[in-house]
C-alpha cells in the first residue's frame, strides 16, 4: 500500500507516473518539525536501512549523512556526503516491521541516517516542500515492487548493450579504435562497444565529429558495424559558445538556454572553455535538444552516453571575474596562516562553486525557477530529452543510453554508469553495494567503470574487477587521461581475460532474462542477502549478492587474497568457474567457508531449487537460438523460464 503526504508546495519532477490522491493526516512514523524542515524517525536497534540508490558507504545506510545535491564528485571516498546521483528511496526493516519512503523533493535533502544521533533518522530540507511516499507490504521485496509500480517501468536497452565494451578518455582517432578493435579481435576477447569520449568532437561541440580524427564518419560507423562493433559517443550538457555553431545558434535565437537573473544567458565553462547550459527542464528546449541526437543517428550511431549533467561546472564567468578582482588583494602581500587559507580556497573555489548553481533559472512548468531548487533533475531531463526524442526518432529500435546525474523517474529513459570511481580495490567493493541500492530506485541498467576510471589500475585489480563486472548489466572497461592503460590484451593474464569475456557472453541468456523480468516485473536485479533470507547472519552481509533468481556472488574485492569467506544462507552449490566450459561442481552445506578463489577462477553459487542456464559465447547475443547447458541444484531445467525476444524492438 502506498500513501502519498504533501509538506508545502513541492515542484513537481516527475518522477512517480501513478495519479495518488494526497492523504489529509499526518505522515506516519515520522515526527514532523516545520521549523526545523525536519521529519524525524527513532530507529530500533534492529532496524537496517537500505536504498539512497548510488551513495558512499555499504548496503546498510545507517551511520552516515547522504546529502542528495548532484555532484561532480571524483574521489568516491567515505567522507563525502553527495555523488552524482539523488535516488530518496529507502527501505527501514527488522523482523518486526517494514516500510519503504520516498522523499520526492528536487532540490537538497539530507538524509541522516543515524549520524547525528545513532537512533535517529532524520531528514532536512532546504525548502520544505515535499511529496512524502509511505510504502507498505509484506516483505522488502513487495515494498520495493510497489515503489516501482508508481514510478514506471525501468529503461531497457538493446540487447547487445549486454555485450562488452571498452572505453577510454579518449580514443583520439579512427585508427587508434580500428586499434582496439583489432587488438581485442587478435586476443580472442568478444567485443561488442567502443565507447567515444570527449576528443571525437569538434573542439568538444555536442553532435560534431572531428573530422580529421574521424574522417568520413558515417562511413567508420559502418566499418565498425561490419566488425559486430557499436561506437558509443558521449554527449555532454554544455553548448560551446561559438559563432556559426548551429547548436549555440539555435539555442540562443529560440532562448533555449538557461538564464541568469537579468535575463541573459549564463555563462559557464566545462571542456570546451565557454558554454551555455540548454534549460531541459523547458519543455520546447528539451524537445529541440533531444533531436539533435539525430544528427549522429543518421550517421549510424545507436548508443551514447550523457556526461557533466549534475551540471558540472569549472567556472562560471561571474564568479572567475569575482575571483580575479580579488586575487589583486593578494598581490605582493605577506601571506600568513589566515591569508594564506583565504587565497587557497578563493583559488580552488572556482569550479562547481555552490553560489553559481543560484545564479541562473529555469522556465520550468510556466514558472521561472532558480536553478538550486531543481538542482537534482537537471541530468533526468538531460536524459529525458534524449529518450522522449529517441521515441519518435527511433520508433521501432530500442537506443542504448545512460547517464552519469540521475534522479528517480530518469530510470525510465536510461542506465547509469556509476561516475569516475578509482582503480581502487574499495571502489570494486562499492561497485558491489551499490548495485541493490540503484535497483531499488529503478535503475537497472547499471554499471561501474570496470578497472577503475582515476588512478593506476594493476592486473590483478582489472580481474578481479572483470570477474564481477561479466555479471553487471553495463559491462565497461574505462579509464581516465593519463591513468594506466587497462585495455585486457595489455596484460599477461589475457588467456584469463578471454575466458571471463567469453563466459559473461554464455551468460547473457541468463542476465539478459533476468533483466527482462525485473525490468517487467518491476523486481531487483541484483539483491543482498536479507532480502530473501531472515537468519541474522544475512542481515550483516555487505558483500555478496543475489542475482535474479537462481545465482549467489561472492566476488573477491581484496588484493593478493588467494580466496575469501562466504556466508551461504542455506545449501548451495559452488560452481568455481574458469570458462564457461571449464568449471567444477560442488554442493555445501549453509553457514561459513573459506572459499578459494585463484584470480583465474569466478565463484558462482546456485541456489537450491534453481537452474543456471549457459549457452555458448558465440551464441550469447541470438535471438533464442541457443545451445544450451544446464547447472542445475535439486532442479529440473525445464523449470527455468528464458525471455527471449529480438532484442532491439522496443517494448
Ligand atoms: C568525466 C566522465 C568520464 C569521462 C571524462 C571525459 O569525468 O565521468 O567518464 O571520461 O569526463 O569526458
């Protein structure tokens, strides 16, 4: 059951597509404080907390402040309070109760989960206007399912999209992806993306190609097509203010872009030195910009992936003008430790500076709107205008598409990746926490940039991070400018390489009906333990994860480990894979183990009762037409249920 309670006047986003009439009483379980902007909740001892979607931290969210403001965050280290992305849905449970909330609010909340005060979950607002959604049900999995019954059905990319992709910022020129391609094609490793970043443009302007780099494009794109490859290109959300450019052109002549105050365009900075920011939250904007995608469908192109949509901002005009005027008080001065700090933080405060982001408005529903109060949907309706546009441009074909910012309701128009993580070992454990936590919040299509994006990456890293990475939706190796080359045919291990690329290919019939099913069902993909099992082991483990119906993980995440401890909530049976024809069997009993595990080997456990269907790695991205291999615990085959279908129609 879900009730819906109204504080103030909240902006509508969008986000839930259900019509639920306001309920006139008071909201339940919490405490509400209107002079605060606080709703408060006592925590029981037992009670854990999950959701909050892409956040810092492990599965259970108690002990932190989440502070939902899209950021431009590259150091996904505990400490920080806001990433990218504002998903407000948790779910509180123990034995004795359950309950899910949505806090529908599109500009900053914070959600102190027992930090302030262990026992105590607290939420603040900046404005307090908000739709508050209480959602009740028998299980965490029923208040998940009615949650995202009212926010609508998961995006679903094409089917190839389960392929692998390889990525780098950035793959300067055709040959140097003909490269890739062809190194990947000599190792033997399956691929099925390249993915574009920044330099394919034309002096960084969204939907240009550089055509020096990229010399007859159209003609590339079908190259690659050719080789079974999709060229992913990345669109970011600022316009370069440049004469003769016909995006800035046209925006500016049709006011399409954000404004400041006294009705001018603001004027911000991101890669292409100056830009304007399109105003999404603008109906007619969003159309216009949403078909510009098809000047790179036309050349072929059916995927992308949208960038700097928080939005992320290096400078803004005003502000670095403000800062120069004062750096001339510095000039020849002693600087001592309280000046000193001053100069520091003046210097270091130019990019996504929190007064830039009141500077500029919207025109959103008819009203004018400072951007700050819509803050965190600005990325969805980034997305949004690219999904609403691919529905006409592309009736019939479904687009790959997913977003670096996101908000609830963004899940119906595109995935996620999960932003510039590090080459990191606690990073590939972050990966794991935050799959369930999206999921909850609709985002299915997901994953992290496997190898880690910042920092030196090492090999061992790459594998182990491969090894999980063959079982998340969005299968990506991507890394930053000057990192480490983490390309898999670079390492010693690529035998290794080959056979986890190859068994995640036997696997997509697998991952792919599961998919279909959450996505339709609105169901989890990915789920921890105490979702599905009671016992009071389950509830403390963070770092295993059930996948669709049948399967356990239990990735190694810690370097020179030649192994790892696995809780099983009941019989299981290990299948330690090396290649998706080379795998041994075992049965164990439930409770705890010390599971060896070589960096040539995946642990995959299957759940009594349930059948793991693999077909051939060639076969993987058919139709249906598979050759099929059962592992089955205490199960018939017949009795696991494959979707099938052609993989690109749109549904
Ligand atoms: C941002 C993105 C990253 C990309 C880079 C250059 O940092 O998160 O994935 O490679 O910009 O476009």
């Amino acid at each position: 059951m879900i009730r819906k309670y109204r504080i103030g006047n909240p902006i509508a986003t969008d986000s839930v597509v259900k019509e639920i009439p306001v309920e006139q009483d008071n909201i339940p379980y919490f405490e509400r404080n209107d002079e605060a902007k606080e709703l408060t909740f006592s925590l029981d001892k037992d009670d854990k907390v999950f959701g909050l979607g892409e956040t810092v931290r492990g599965m259970n969210k108690r002990g932190w402040l989440y502070t939902s403001n899209n950021s431009d965050e590259p150091n996904h280290t505990e400490n920080k309070h806001s990433l990218y992305a504002s998903q407000n849905f948790f779910v509180v449970f123990s034995k004795v109760r359950q309950f899910g909330v949505y806090v529908d609010n599109p500009g900053r909340v914070s959600l102190d989960v027992g930090y302030t005060s262990l026992d105590k979950l607290i939420i603040s607002f900046e404005d307090f206007d908000a739709d508050v959604y209480i959602v009740e049900g028998k299980s965490v999995i029923d208040i998940v399912a009615e949650f995202r019954g009212i926010i609508g059905q998961s995006y679903i990319p094409p089917r190839w999209a389960f392929g692998f992709g390889q990525s780098r910022w950035s793959y300067m020129t055709a040959d140097e992806v003909r490269e890739v391609a062809d190194r990947y094609k000599e190792a033997g490793i399956p691929l099925d993306m390249i993915y574009l970043d920044i330099d394919y443009m034309e002096r960084y302007k969204d939907f240009t190609v550089d055509e020096s780099a990229f010399p007859e494009f159209p003609k590339f794109v079908d190259e690659m097509k050719a080789r079974g490859i999709h060229l992913v290109p990345i669109i970011d959300a600022g316009v370069k203010i440049e004469e003769g450019y016909d995006v800035y052109e046209e925006g500016v002549e049709k006011g399409y872009f954000v404004k400041k105050e006294n009705g001018e365009n603001l004027v911000a900075a991101v890669w292409p030195g100056r830009v304007h920011f399109p105003d999404f939250l603008n109906d007619k904007a969003r159309a216009w910009f949403g078909n510009k995608y098809k000047v790179l469908l036309d050349q072929g192109i059916d995927g992308f992936w949208n960038d700097m949509n928080e939005p992320a901002i290096f400078y803004t005009e005003d502000h670095l003008n403000e800062v120069f005027d004062q750096l001339e008080e510095y000039k020849g001065k002693n600087l001592d430790i309280k000046s000193f700090f001053e100069f520091k933080e003046l210097v270091g405060s130019i990019d996504n500076y929190p007064e830039d982001y009141k500077r500029f408005y919207h025109d959103y529903k008819g009203k004018k709107i400072r951007h700050d109060k819509v803050h965190n949907i600005f990325g969805y309706n980034m997305t949004r205008a690219a999904g609403e546009a691919f529905e006409k441009l592309s009736p019939d074909k479904r687009i790959l598409m997913f977003s670096r910012s996101s908000y609830i309701g963004m899940h119906r128009y595109g995935g996620i990746w999960h932003g510039d993580n590090h080459s990191w070992w606690a990073h590939l454990l972050l990966n794991i926490q935050q799959m369930p936590a999206v999921n909850m919040c609709g985002f299915l299509y997901t994953g992290a940039d496997i190898g880690g994006f910042g920092s030196d990456t090492t090999e061992d890293l790459v594998l182990r991070w491969t090894a999980f990475g063959i079982f998340t939706p969005l299968f990506r190796n991507h890394s930053a400018m000057g990192t480490r080359r983490q390309e898999m045919y670079r390492f010693d291990s690529v035998n290794v390489f080959r056979n986890f690329v190859r068994l995640r290919y036997a696997l997509i019939p697998y991952l792919y009906s599961e998919f279909m099913k959450a996505a339709l069902g609105d169901k989890m993909l990915f789920k921890p333990l105490c979702f599905e099992y009671d016992d009071d082991r389950s509830a403390q483990v963070e770092d295993q994860l059930l996948l669709g119906e049948s399967i356990m993980l239990a990735p190694v995440y810690t370097q020179n480990a030649s192994g790892r401890y696995v809780y099983l909530p009941e019989d299981m049976k290990l299948v330690r894979m090396r290649a998706f024809d080379d795998y041994d069997e075992e049965v164990m009993s439930a409770g705890d183990h010390y599971v060896e595990a070589g960096l040539d080997e995946i642990l995959v456990f299957i759940r009594k009762g349930h059948v793991l269907p693999l077909t051939t790695p060639e076969k993987g991205l058919s139709d249906g037409d598979y050759d099929m291999t059962y592992i089955c615990y205490e199960a018939d085959p017949d009795s696991y249920e494959l979707y099938t279908d052609d993989g690109v129609s749109r549904l």
